[in-house]
C-alpha cells in the first residue's frame, strides 16, 4: 500500500542546534523537544486539567449519577473534549504548530468529510445489524418512543454522540497519533494507540474481550482513514453515526452499555459470536467483516498519494 503525507509531514520544521551535552542529547534533537517527552507533557496537562474539570461538574454543576444517564455523559464528553483541545492548544503554542495539524483542521472538507463518515458509519452499522439479524439474532421489536420524543431523543443522542467521536478520536488518534508517529512512525503508533483505544472500554460494564478485540481492529480502520484522508473528520462522522445507529436507530448494547432514550425493545437472541452479548453487535463476529469492507472501500475511495520528495521528512 502506497504511503500518503500525515500532517506532520507537511509541516515546516525548527531546525534548532544540534544537542551536545548528553542530558541535552536525551532531551532534544535536531527539531527540538523529543516527541517521547512531547506526548509526556501532553499526558500531564491533560490529566491535571481532567481532574480539574470533573472537580467542577461534580461540585458546582451536576453530582455524577449513580448509573450514567444520557445528559450526563453529554456533559463529561463535552467537557473532556475541551480538555483535549485546549491541551493541544498549550502544546501548539509550545511546538510552534498549527492546532489543526493534529488532525481536527477547521478549514477545508472538513463537512464534506465529516458526512462522508457519518453516511460510512450508518451503513456499516446497518449491514451489521442486518446479517446478524438474517440468522435470527436481532429483533427490532415494538417502538419505545412515541411522538415528539422520537425527535428528541434522535437529537439528544445524535448530538451526544458527536461529541463522543470528537473526544475519543482526538484522543486516540489526534495529538497522540501525530506525536508518536513522529517518533515511531505511523503504523506502530496505530497499533500501540489501537490497543489502549480497546483496553479502555473495558472499564464499559459489560465489555468483553473479543469486543476489545474488534474495537482494536476498528481502531487501525480509523487510523487508514486518517491516513488517508489527512484528517479526522471522516473518522469522527463514523465513529458518531455508528454509535448512534447502535444506541439508538438499533437500540442495542453500544461496546458494552445500554442507556435509556432507545427507538425500540430491541433484542438480542443467539451465541455471543452472532450477537456480541452485553458487548453489543460490534462483538460479534461479523463486524470483523463489515469493518473490513469499510477498510476496502476506504482503500479505494481515497486511494493514497505518493509524497514529494522535498516533503518527505525523517521521524523523530
């Protein structure tokens, strides 16, 4: 597969003096700050401003819920977003960067992108609830919603939701894939970023294994994305639409939880394999082959572009 520029590569470099002494050796190179070093101060600002920023919602906004109710996850994934953003903002203005390079550019296709994904990200979930549902897996059942709450909980959760692809995409595959790219190269930081993007849902109640499995492999599909289309958006829309289609279009378990403000009382009958059990659908077997058409058609539908010669730039 041919290899097209991550914004990184793109970018103008400081050439600073070469380090002498060995402490300065291990701290700096030729283009400044190690991006070892640079990802540690990252994780630092953005875990004190984390635990900063849940202070406040838990003390002067909303106490946290006994169990996570809708408008409070909209709250925290709002609030984390804003901390991720304003990390990468301090540490723009340290590197001499552009905000946008670490992947969530606000000019350009970035819309266009972004619909491109969510219209991606509907399709596959629909096609995956489809074959499970054509071996008797899934029951859309009764309608829960009736009326205007149809609307309101189609916008409450569609709203939700993008802010939930905003946050985790930026943090998984925005400063930190720019940064360890940079010293690792591109594929290795996927991997290693894809594997803790799987581990962390555990922490969802009824997460499984083979559901972070699958989310891993649907970590490195995000991450061709990304290289491919140069940015996050398209991630961002698929990422949010799959996770709407799961929630609430399907209304089954989404990566191990199941919230209130569902369409139907839907159903999930068969093996783990099939259904992904309290995993949801993205356990089940089939959506290792429904993301991996979504990697094929990403593949070709954004095909990758061979990069200059002058724009070629060594990791650091």
């Amino acid at each position: 597969m041919g290899s097209q520029q991550f914004p990184f590569e793109q970018e103008l470099k400081t050439v600073a003096p070469p380090p002498k002494g060995i402490l300065e050796q291990i701290f700096y190179n030729k283009a400044g700050l190690r991006s070892g070093w640079r990802l540690l101060l990252f994780t630092a600002i953005f875990v004190t401003l984390e635990i900063f920023s849940e202070a406040v919602i838990r003390t002067f906004i909303r106490p946290a819920p006994a169990a996570l109710t809708p408008a409070y996850l909209l709250l925290v994934e709002i609030a984390r977003f804003i901390v991720l953003l304003l990390t990468a903002y301090l540490m723009s203005r340290i590197e001499m960067r552009r905000l946008g390079v670490y992947g969530l550019p606000l000019a350009g296709w970035s819309s266009k992108r972004f619909l491109q994904g969510g219209l991606a990200g509907l399709s596959e979930i629909s096609i995956l609830i489809g074959l499970i549902a054509s071996f008797g897996g899934y029951s859309f059942g009764s309608l829960a919603l009736r009326g205007a709450e149809i609307i309101e909980w189609l916008v409450l959760w569609a709203v939700i939701f993008v802010f939930v692809g905003l946050s985790e995409e930026f943090a998984f595959r925005g400063y930190a894939q720019f940064t360890l790219a940079d010293g690792i190269g591109f594929w290795p930081a996927a991997v290693i970023l894809s594997a803790g993007f799987g581990i962390v849902h555990l922490d969802n109640g009824g997460e499984k294994w083979f559901g972070v499995l699958s989310i891993f492999f649907i970590g490195l599909v995000f991450a061709l994305a990304l290289r491919r289309t140069g940015n996050l958006w398209f991630v961002v829309g698929f990422h949010a639409a799959f996770d709407f289609g799961e929630t609430f279009l399907f209304s089954v378990p989404n990566s191990g939880m199941r919230f209130t403000g569902h369409l139907s009382h839907a159903t999930l009958n068969g093996p783990a394999w099939l259904t992904g059990g309290s995993t949801g659908p993205e356990g089940s077997v089939f959506s290792f082959l429904t993301m991996g058409c979504a990697a094929l058609a990403i593949h070709l539908a954004f095909p990758a572009k061979k990069p200059a010669a002058a724009e070629n730039a060594a990791p650091r």
